[in-house]
C-alpha cells in the first residue's frame, strides 16, 4: 500500500499540490481523476520520485520514500514499474531489447532466462509477433503494451500509469485498461493511474481519489461516483451529455426501486 | 552573468553524476561499443573527405603566395605539414566535428528527455546522466585522436594528389619539405589537444541535451547552442593548450 499524507508541492511560490492525503490499495487499480492542470501529474511525479514535494509523507508499505537515503531509494525504484502518457521507448532498441533492458540492468539471470522472461511479458501483452521491430515500427497502442510489458518485466510491486489512453481510440483504450487491470489483480500489483478518461474512470475504478486545484476533494469507488455530492467532482463527472443520462437513468432506477422496496 | 554561472553550476554538477560509478558495467561497455559506432566510426567518412581536399588547396595556396625566387619550393611541404600537425587536424577537424558530432548528441539526449525516455531511466533506479553520457565521453575521448591520425594521413594524401594530378609542384620537393626538421612532439601536441576537445564536444552537447526543457523548438535551440558553446570553448582551448605545450 502507498499512502500519502499532507503532502504539499508548489512552482515559484505557486500551491500545485495542497494538503493531500490518500491512501492507495494493494491489488486494486487506484485512480488519480482531475481537470487537466488540476495536480495529478504532479502528484504521480512525486509518489515516483521524479519530483520532490516540500512537505508530507510519503509511505511505501510502511517505508517513508521521502527520508530514504541515494541507495534505499535505488533499491525501491526497481520495484517500481512506470507507463508513461508517451511510452517512453527507447528509439534505439528493438521492442524485445525494450523489455529486456531492466532485466539486463539489474537481473543476475542468465541471457536466455531474462530473453524468456522478456518473451513472456510480452506474451502477455499479445505482442510476441511484434518483438523484432522498432517503437517507430508500431503503432501508439503497441507502444503502450510494449510499456507496459517493460514495466512489469522486473515483477514491480508498484506499477503507475501517467494517462495510460491518451491519444488512442476508445477500442484500443479498452484494450490497455483491461490490460493493466488484468495485471493488477493477477500479481497483486498497486496500481495508480492518473486519468482523465471517464470510460477508465468507470470500467476499472476500484479506488478513485479526485482532485480539484491541487487539492483532494473526494475519494470513493466508481459505484459511488454517481452519487457522489461534490459540487465539483459532479462537474468534472458530468460535463459530457452522456453521463448526465447515465446519471439520470440510474437516480431514475434507484427512486423506482426505493418506491417498488416500499410497496413491497 | 548570474544566469551563466549557474549554467555552470548545473555543467558541474551534471558531470558529478555521470562519473559516478556506473550500475552494471557491461551494459555501459555495450552502450561505449554503440557509441564508437555511432560517434566515431559514422566520422570517418567525413573527417578523410574534408583533409583530403584541404590538403590539397593548402598546398596549392602556399604554393601561389610563397613563390619568390628567394624561397627553395620544397618550402611548401614544410608549411602544409605543420598546418596539418598543428591546427588542422586537431583544433579544426574537432571544430567540424563539434558541429557533426555536437548536435547529434544534444538533438539524440534532447529527444530523449523531452519523449520521457530519461524519466524512464530514471525510474528503473538508472543513474541516466551517467547511462547515457559516460559512454559518450569515453568514445569520443577514444576515438577522436585516432580521427586526427586519419585526417593527417588524408591531408597528406590530398598535398600529393595536387602534385600528381594537378602538377603545381614535383611530389618529390614537396616529399622533401614533408620530411624537413620533423618534430615528433608535434604529433602529440595534436593528440593530446585532441583529447580536451574530445571531452569539450562531449560534455557540452550532452550537457545541453540532458537539461533540455520543453519540446521540438528547444531541442533544436539545444542543439545549436550545444555546437556555438563547443566551438567557442574548444577556440579557448586550443589557444591555452598552444601556450601550454610550445610555449
């Protein structure tokens, strides 16, 4: 589990992150929701340790990342997994050399154990096919998968998502968030992605915490977020016409069936 | 003047982490090989090219100004070797090869910055600067004096070929004038400047590369600056090197 407590970031002088206390589960898909410029990426910057906060605490399974020395920090970030908004493929290395190249930085195994092992998550991804091309050679939901296979190439127990769909179609979209919930839940992984994207939202949402302004304002499940009461959550949530039907069938359905419970 | 001290500041302090001790050593002897390659090898082409025809036009010019009755011909062998050993091939070849070599490596750590490819790195618990800087260095530092012996060789090669194909002077006067009071020391001065403005390219461009903020446009500034700053500063060089050695 990752939790945050009282966390405060800022840029010359300017609040980006106020306050931010959230807690992110083991074996569950944790969401960061928000505007864009609301604070998500800088608050998966700094749970990463790309980015280092002012103040607050920072707990990885009871270990503070933020008073960890050069080499505890080292050691921690090979259990860390990260899926990046572009990829983040290396242009130079063949999609096989892709997944391979944190088990060839900081595995003892042997070649042909850490090729089947980078075969293996590649497998996963269903992208064996593709192992002898460059990321300039496949498309943007390849790459993706490609990620995320190096990411969970060295069994990382964190795995983060910085905007895992963006600019790929709703099908594709789909397809990388059954992926990395698939994943999540199979080895058990904490998984914090940082979205925008309401189908992701409500598909994979086990643990959802918004923020507004760089400050947290709500925290629930994808089932509460319909009735959730947050002014500003419920304007984030609702801005497209879709989900205002959506909501209105269900506080439809949820009034016949409190009326039918009644009757009966 | 404050806003250059800290670039200053962030050179150094860049530097600190890339020699530090490196993560797995033969990852980095593979990423040195691919950098030979890359840096070195890639150079080859362009560095005999560009000594074989400037061989041939110093020898042709020094042949029209220094004509006079007064002055033995074999003269014009003696002045084109010493160009060639002293500034040539060292201060001017690196000077070409700041601007080949310079910006590919600023625009290659730049794309790479600005693509997340170094967070990546930096995620995985890789000291990137040193991952991705390192190697560059020691390729370069490997690979740029033994440019200077081919760009010497090519320079000489292009003196003669004025003679042979274009006849300005007998090849064996200009052989002569080649051979005349040869001074070993020379040769070294040559490699030995090569060195610090092998470690001038390297370090400048990546350092320009790495700290790039932003997206294409300041890749391309980076890049730029990266071949402006290396020029000036191996300029520098070459003139403290020069007082240094021969003085």
């Amino acid at each position: 589990m990752i939790e945050v407590s009282h966390l405060y970031k800022s840029f010359d002088g300017v609040d980006v992150l106020t306050d931010i206390n959230a807690k992110f589960y083991d074996g569950k898909t944790n969401l960061i929701i928000g505007q864009s410029g609301s604070g998500k990426t800088v608050l998966v910057k700094c749970l990463v340790g790309l980015l280092m906060p002012e103040r607050g605490e920072l707990m990885y399974d009871n270990r503070d990342f933020l008073k960890m020395d050069k080499r505890e920090k080292k050691r921690l970030r090979t259990e860390m997994g990260m899926l990046f908004q572009s990829a983040a493929l290396f242009d130079s290395m063949t999609v096989l050399e892709n997944v391979m190249f944190p088990l060839d930085m900081f595995s003892d195994k042997t070649y042909r154990e850490r090729a089947r092992r980078a075969m293996f998550c590649l497998d996963r991804v269903n992208l064996t096919a593709a192992k002898s091309k460059y990321p300039s050679e496949i498309s943007g939901g390849m790459q993706k998968r490609v990620a995320i296979a190096r990411a969970i190439a060295l069994n990382p127990k964190y795995l983060f998502c910085d905007e895992p769909n963006s600019g790929l179609d709703p099908k594709t979209s789909l397809v990388i968030d059954e992926l990395i919930h698939g994943i999540t839940h199979e080895y058990g992984i904490t998984t914090i992605i940082n979205t925008h994207d309401m189908n992701s939202v409500m598909g994979i949402g086990e643990n959802i915490v918004f923020i507004h302004k760089g400050v947290k304002e709500w925290e629930g499940t994808s089932k509460d977020i319909f009735a959730a009461q947050n002014e500003k959550l419920v304007d984030f949530i609702f801005a497209s016409d879709l989900f205002k039907k959506v909501r209105d069938v269900e506080m439809r359905e949820a009034a016949s069936g409190g009326a039918a419970a009644r009757r009966g | 003047m404050l806003k250059a001290l800290a670039s200053v500041g962030r050179y150094v302090s860049l530097m600190w982490r890339v020699f530090a001790r490196p993560e797995r050593y033969g990852m980095y002897f593979k990423q040195y090989l691919k950098e030979l390659q890359q840096l070195g090898v890639n150079s080859i082409g362009i560095v005999l090219l560009i000594s074989l025809f400037i061989g041939a036009v110093i020898t042709i010019q020094i042949k029209l100004n220094i004509e006079s009755p007064w002055m033995p011909k074999w003269t014009v062998g003696y002045v084109t070797r010493e160009i060639l050993l002293l500034e040539f091939s060292s201060a001017i070849m690196c000077l070409i090869l700041a601007g080949k070599i310079g910006s590919n490596i600023a625009s290659e750590l730049g794309t790479m910055r600005v693509t997340q490819q170094i967070d990546a790195l930096e995620i995985m618990g890789i000291n990137s600067a040193s991952y991705l800087i390192l190697p560059k260095i020691g390729a370069l530092m490997t690979m740029i004096p033994v440019l200077v012996i081919f760009s010497i060789f090519a320079g000489i090669i292009g003196a003669f070929a004025s003679c042979w194909f274009i006849g300005i002077m007998p090849a064996t006067v200009l052989e002569y004038g080649l051979q005349y009071m040869f001074v070993e020391w020379y040769v070294w001065c040559g490699f030995i400047k090569s060195f610090f403005f092998a470690f001038i390219i390297a370090s400048v461009s990546s350092y320009f590369g790495y700290t790039v903020d932003g997206g294409s446009i300041e890749v391309g500034k980076a890049s730029t600056d990266a071949v402006v700053l290396s020029s000036v500063l191996i300029l520098f060089a070459d003139l403290v090197l020069t007082q240094l050695l021969m003085g």
